[in-house]
C-alpha cells in the first residue's frame, strides 16, 4: 500500500477543536468539530458542527448537529 499526505488548513469555528475527519472517496474531506472546554451540568451541550470540504480544504458544506440530546 502507498501512502500520500498533503497538508490543507480547513475552517474550525473560534473556540472548537477538530475531532474526528476522513477522506471521501472523490478526495473531499468530512470532519467534525466541537467547542472546547467542559460543562459541570451534565445537561448542558456544546456546540458541534460538521463539514463538508474539498481536496484544498475550501468548506462546501457546514451543518450544525444538534448536541441537546
């Protein structure tokens, strides 16, 4: 097996931090970010989002997830 890396910056919301991202089978790019820190209140969320972006890291898509449940 070969083994190919290319750097690329990618959009992170201010205050989150990447934690999780795989490449899609055309060389787009998927990950997921999720706002720093903890919450003493088991009932709070943070906020998570998302990505969609392309080979050069440019987002093509941005979704929010829903982390109140």
């Amino acid at each position: 097996m070969e083994w190919d890396s290319t750097a690329v910056e990618l959009e992170i919301t201010q205050g989150h931090v990447l934690a999780a991202a795989t490449k899609g089978e055309s060389g787009e790019i998927y990950y997921f970010t999720i706002e720093e820190g903890e919450s003493d209140n088991k009932h709070s969320s943070r906020e998570a989002y998302l990505y969609k972006a392309d080979y050069a890291g440019n987002t093509i898509v941005k979704t929010q997830l829903d982390t109140t449940k």
